[in-house]
C-alpha cells in the first residue's frame, strides 16, 4: 500500500519540482565544493622527489649537430625547462645532477639518485645518426625495468610525439648505466635528432626546448594521474 503512496507521490507535479529542487541544490553544492578541487589541480605532485639528469656535460659534448650545436647545451636547457615546470606547476621536489657545463660521472649521478631516495630519475638526451635525414622521438626504460617506468616512459613518450609532431620512433628498453643501476623508475627521453640539420635548427631556439621540457613533465604529471 505504502509503495503505491510513494509513487503516486512522486508523480505529482509538486513531488517532481522538489525532486528537480533537489537535485539542483545538489549540482550547485557539487560545483562548489568542486571548485577548490580545480584551483588546486596544479601541484599535484607536491611530496614527490624527482631527479632530472640532462646528460652529458663538460669535456663530453655528447652528440653535436652540422653546425656544431651540442647535445650536452640542449640537455641542460630542456633540463632546466623541465625542473621548472616539475617544481613551479607541479610542485615536486627536484635534483639536479647539474646545473651547468660540469662533468658528472654515470656512477656520481646514479649515487645523487640512489642516496637521496629519488621517487624517480628522468635523464634528459638527444639522439645522433650518421643518416641526417633521420628524425624522430624515443624513450627509454631499463629492459628489466618495473611496470612504473615502462608507464612513465609510454606517458612521456605519447606527449613528446604528440606534442612535437615528430615521427614515433616508439617507446624502447635499453640496458643505458643510468637507467640499470638507478634503484627507482627510471627514463631516458632521446626526443630528437640533432644531426639532423633541420632539428638542430628547431633546438638552437629557446621556445622550442622549453616546450620539450613541458611536453615531459606533461608525460609524467600523467604518469602519477594528475593534472599538469
Ligand atoms: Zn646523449
């Protein structure tokens, strides 16, 4: 008898405005109390400890372009992009293995990672070919890697590629010091070719590696879930 009442009470016309009053009320407490939730979206990575290695570094130019631009110069400065964007909108906790033209063993970066706890270790590279037609986007993880570095470098691999439109030269493993003997997930990004003269052309200019910076900590910021 009494679900007959509640029925025929919903259907009345004043039970339906309540039920719409209702589930108004609730829409604009959902998008109030959801507000605060999108002004934080940023620094969604506060607490976490990242390690940024741009590789190569004084008397190791790494790879160099037709017109002399070297690798170890573009590392530190999509490096540097990438720290910024991983401290400023992400609010991480960054290392550098370095901040200049220094030279840093494999084995002192691995050491910086290892004994400060690192959550995770993005080493910062550009690729070299002797076909200077060749371009295109690569990302590492260590062969025998943990499931979280393979997730982070598909991450970081999808934004580079989508991001710089360049050929997907895919998401790799391979057995590289850095990425073997660093106790945390590890990558190594090799972005582009620099022996390519029209991409060594793109990386002379500072827009174009800060946007790779960005497009891997866009990478990583998916890799943890949160918005960039
Ligand atoms: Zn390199």
């Amino acid at each position: 008898m009494s679900f007959g009442r509640i029925r025929s009470m919903c259907l009345h016309p004043v039970c339906i405005g309540r039920v719409a009053g209702i589930a108004l009320l609730l829409f604009a407490l959902l998008c109030i109390l959801g507000s605060p939730a999108a002004v934080y979206a940023r620094g969604g990575l506060r607490g976490v400890r990242i390690v940024v290695d741009p590789g190569h570094g004084g008397w190791d130019p790494g790879a160099v372009g037709p017109t002399g631009l070297t690798e170890k110069e573009v590392n530190l400065r999509v490096g540097i992009a990438l720290r910024n964007c991983l401290v400023e909108y992400g609010g991480a906790t960054v290392l550098m293995t370095r901040w200049d033209d220094s030279d840093v063993s494999l084995e002192d970066r691995v050491q910086m990672a290892n004994w400060w706890g690192a959550d995770r270790f993005v080493s910062v590279h550009h690729n070299a070919s002797y076909d200077r037609s060749l371009n295109g986007t690569q990302t590492y993880a260590y062969t025998y890697g943990s499931w979280a570095s393979f997730d982070m470098r598909n991450k970081v691999q999808d934004r580079l590629v989508w991001g710089q439109g360049l050929p997907d030269k895919g998401a790799m493993t391979a057995n590289y010091y850095v990425l073997k003997y660093t106790n945390m997930p590890a990558i190594l990004t090799e972005a582009s070719f620099i022996t390519n003269p029209y991409q060594e052309a793109r990386l002379r200019d500072r827009g174009y590696t800060w946007r790779e910076g960005y497009y891997i900590y866009q990478g990583i910021a998916d890799h943890f879930g949160v918005a960039p």
